[in-house]
C-alpha cells in the first residue's frame, strides 16, 4: 500500500486496496479519506510548465512505511496508503495519493492530514520546477525521521 512509481496514480486502486485491509478489523471500515496532492499552474507568482520529481526510492518506500506506523499507533485500527509519483508530471496531474481508512471519519481526515505532512518532514522526494521565465529546486524533506518534536509538529496540525 505505499510506492513510488512513474505510471500515473489512481485514487480508486489505492482506496479499495486500503479499505479491504481494513474491512474486517476491529470496528471495521466507516470512512475513508483521501488526499490528492495536484501540480498546480502558478507558484510564487510563476507560471508553471510542468515539474519533475526525483525519488530515493527503496528510502522512501521504507520512511512510507514508518509514517503507517506511527498512525497506526496514534489512530489504532487505522489503515494508510501513500503512492508518489516520480519523473516529468504536467499541470493537473496528481503528484501523491494519500488513502486513510478508519472505523470513523474524524480519524480518517486526521490520518491523511499527518501523513502528508509527515511526507514533506522526511520523505526523500525531490522535486524540480520548470517555469516559463526559469526553473528551481524546491527545498525537500528535512526533519529526521526520528525527531519526536517534528513527529508532534505533524500531528498537531493533522488534529488542529
């Protein structure tokens, strides 16, 4: 239920492959939130053309891993899914899908909202945009993975 890939993502696969893992599971599935993160047309005031996203994979899949984990532990019973996407990604593709299940929907949003922040702490994705007047490398992950402050940072806005 975690990957980094170059294919586009799918909400749809991730959602039934998350929700079936946890449809029998204590209170069973009651909600199921998800966040798609989108390349946008503008940033900063610059027209983007498109971006490319670079990727520590096996790193990544392992620190997506760790970020189950962890809301595993603060959302018992929880389920998580994070597919991000690498390489060239044009305006409006979908550049990460985060899928929470959970017996209730307040934890399901909660879930999806500390997993994507958690993603821009510590994941190794890297990304690169290409605008119309130039281009730059956006500043990635640099909190380590083990900082129990930024891990707190994290869930206190997902519960904000």
């Amino acid at each position: 239920m975690v990957s980094v890939t170059d294919a586009p993502l799918s909400v749809e696969a991730l959602t039934k492959q998350v929700e079936a893992s946890v449809r029998t599971e204590g209170e069973g599935c009651g909600a199921v939130a998800s966040f798609v993160g989108l390349v946008r047309a503008t940033h900063q005031g610059r027209v983007v053309k498109y971006l490319e996203y670079e990727a520590f994979d096996e790193l990544a899949v392992k620190v997506f891993k760790q970020i189950q984990a962890e809301a595993a532990e603060q959302w018992p019973g929880s389920a998580l899914g994070i597919v991000h996407r690498t390489g060239r990604l044009g305006v409006g593709d979908a550049s990460v899908v985060i899928v929470a299940a959970t017996a209730h929907r307040a934890e399901a949003f909660q879930v999806c909202r500390y997993a994507i922040e958690r993603i821009k702490q510590i994941a190794p994705v890297w990304k690169h945009e290409f605008f119309e007047d130039g281009e730059a490398w956006v500043e990635g992950a640099v909190a380590d993975p083990d900082d129990q402050a930024a891990r707190a940072r994290a869930r206190e806005i997902a519960c904000a």
